[in-house]
C-alpha cells in the first residue's frame, strides 16, 4: 500500500513511519508549493498565507531526486530517510490511501484522494475535550480516523484510538544513577514563554541553586537563561539526556496534542513533577500516579516545591523511576495498537 500524509511535526510523523513499517507500506509527503496553489494543502492559509507552506512543501538543497519522488534524510531520526512527491509524481503514483493529519488540509486532501482514487483518512493529534472544538474536523469527508488523543464524543466513522509510536530503545528504562546535587530537567519547548510554569521555576530555582537544573530545546521569543541546555538535535540525543537526570519537570499547559514529551520521560523512566492536571483529558493522563510515578505541582508554591525536592533521597528516586517506567508499558503497546490499527483497515480497505 502507498500512503500520502501531510507533513506538519517530526514525531508525529516517524510515528506513521514506524507504523508503515510494521503493516509494509510505503510512506510518502508532499512536496513543492504547487500542492499550496492548487489549494491541496491549507495549513495556516488565512493567517499566514505561504509562510507555513513553505517552510514544510519547500525543497532543500541536501534532497536527492530519486526518479519518481524526492529523498530527504530525517537529521531528527538518522537512518530515516523521508520520501516526497511532487503533485505530478503524486498523480503519477496514486496513492492508495491519503491522509490529512492537520484540519486545514482535510478539505484539500480529500479532493486530491477523489481525483486519485485513494481512500481518504484523518489523523487526529491535537483534539481538546470540547465537541465544539472538534466541529473543524471533516469526518463526513473521511472514510477513517486515527486518534491520538481522548475524544468528547465517538466519531461517525471507523477509527482507532492509539498512542503514537517512538522507539522504545531510544527511549529505553535504564535505573538511574542518581547524581548529588540532582538533576531536574525540563524539555518542554518554549518553556520560558510557559508563563505559569516558568515563574514557578524560576522561584523553586533561586530557593535551590545547588540542583543541577538544565532546560532543554528552543526559547522561542525569550531571552535564554543560564539554565539552557541547548536544543537537542536528535530523538536519541533526547533520552540520552532524560536518563542522565534524576527527575523530569514538565510543567506544561499549552499546545500539547498527543504529548511525546511526557510520554518519553515515563518511558524512560524517571519521576515526573509537573501540571498533572492538563492532561486528565490526554492520553497520558493514566501515566501520573501521585507519590508513585509522578508529584502535581499545581497550585504549589515554590516553597512547597523545595519540600517536595528534598524528600526525594536516593531510595525514592529509584523507587519511583521503575514506577514510572513499569507504569508507562502498563499503559502503552505499541504492539496491541498495531493489532488494532490493521482491524480497523482490514474492515475498509
């Protein structure tokens, strides 16, 4: 089988990668501003016109013209090579599914999947527990859905609720050497414009400057601080770094769909003190496990936040890690979801 998807998020999409891999399909992304105007593709048309496009449908220099579609390597996950169709080549191909993991571009793609023959699908990431914020998305245009995230009400169409895969050796439990003063480490993106989050931390850090704290990946429109640890460029190089800190802090309320942050640090294995509250209505919620796994910070002062560190000796801290990691696999399979990803096209395809 070949399947066109939008491209719009690096682990999102080595998620269906990986996905391709396990059924034997052939993955492939648009390419070319020519999908932009013919209307194919709309991400952020309306507030951004071409920007968005281009930075996702332009080619780059390093891209290699394989004959009938183009190769990009994947510096996110090396060894991955990302294969792209021009909107000739993609008429070419005829794909035999297409799907469209962005709503903007359910309407566009659904057109060209009509003009191929292709059966029409929809990849649903970043849903909020609202039936009016799900009123965007076209399911009387698909024939099928893949969710990942929780849903307010059932879709009207086949579809399977699931995790999106990463690699479990990249982000493999290793027990955690745990380091005096500790490590506290955040990786979420754009933490500093986190308002809540950073100005907690930012008090919890000047009550303890002897802990090692290190905030990693972008600052997006904020100044870096001197806790920046750099924007890793890897997947690998990510839960290199997790499982060289002794905690996670994930204090995250804003733009997570499915959340593979908070995914990777369970997966990894190591306590996690954060907002357990924004993610009640995600996928992980069923992760955090107050005391055990994980400690909500919500509401707490950065007072209460240095208690909460110094209780956490040695014995804890690996107590809670294997916690968190057992936790993560009593939740997640990615081998049950495959099973139940190839029911659901067993009975559309």
């Amino acid at each position: 089988m070949r399947v066109l998807v939008d491209f719009h998020h690096h682990d999102l999409w080595e998620s269906l990668e990986l996905l391709c891999d396990r059924l034997g399909w052939d993955l492939y992304r648009p390419i070319g501003m020519e999908w932009f105007e013919r209307e194919y593709w709309n991400f952020e048309r309306k507030w951004h016109h071409d920007a968005v496009a281009h930075q996702y449908l332009d080619l780059w220099g390093s891209d290699r013209n394989a004959g009938d579609h183009w190769e990009r390597d994947d510096r996110s996950h090396p060894g991955r090579v990302q294969k792209m169709l021009s909107l000739a080549q993609a008429r070419d191909l005829r794909p035999d599914i297409v799907i469209a993991s962005v709503a903007h571009n359910h309407e566009g793609l659904h057109r060209f999947a009509s003009e191929v023959g292709a059966r029409f699908g929809i990849h649903l990431g970043n849903v909020r527990f609202s039936a009016i914020d799900m009123a965007e998305d076209r399911w009387d245009l698909a024939e099928f859905g893949i969710v990942t995230s929780l849903l307010p009400v059932t879709p009207p169409k086949p579809h399977v609720v699931v995790h999106q895969e990463f690699s479990l050796t990249d982000f493999r439990y290793e027990p955690p050497q745990v380091h005096r003063p500790l490590r506290i480490s955040s990786f979420v993106n754009c933490f500093a414009e986190n308002t809540a989050g950073y100005a907690q931390f930012r008090g919890t850090a000047a009550l303890l400057p002897e802990i090692d704290w290190r905030i990693f990946g972008s600052y997006g429109s904020v100044p870096e601080d001197e806790f920046a640890a750099g924007n890793l460029s890897t997947c690998a190089s990510v839960g290199d770094a997790m499982r060289a800190s002794d905690v996670g802090l994930h204090t995250k309320v804003w733009s997570d769909g499915f959340g593979h942050v908070v995914h990777n640090w369970f997966a990894t294995g190591r306590p996690v003190l954060g907002f357990e509250w924004y993610y009640r209505t995600q996928l992980a919620g069923p992760l955090w496990q107050e005391g055990i796994t994980s400690f909500d910070l919500t509401d707490k002062s950065p007072d209460d936040v240095v208690r909460l560190i110094h209780w956490l000796d040695d014995e804890r801290i690996e107590r809670m890690s294997a916690a968190a990691a057992a936790r993560f696999r009593e939740v997640v399979s990615f081998d049950e979801e495959e099973r139940t990803i190839r029911a659901m096209f067993e009975t559309i395809l």
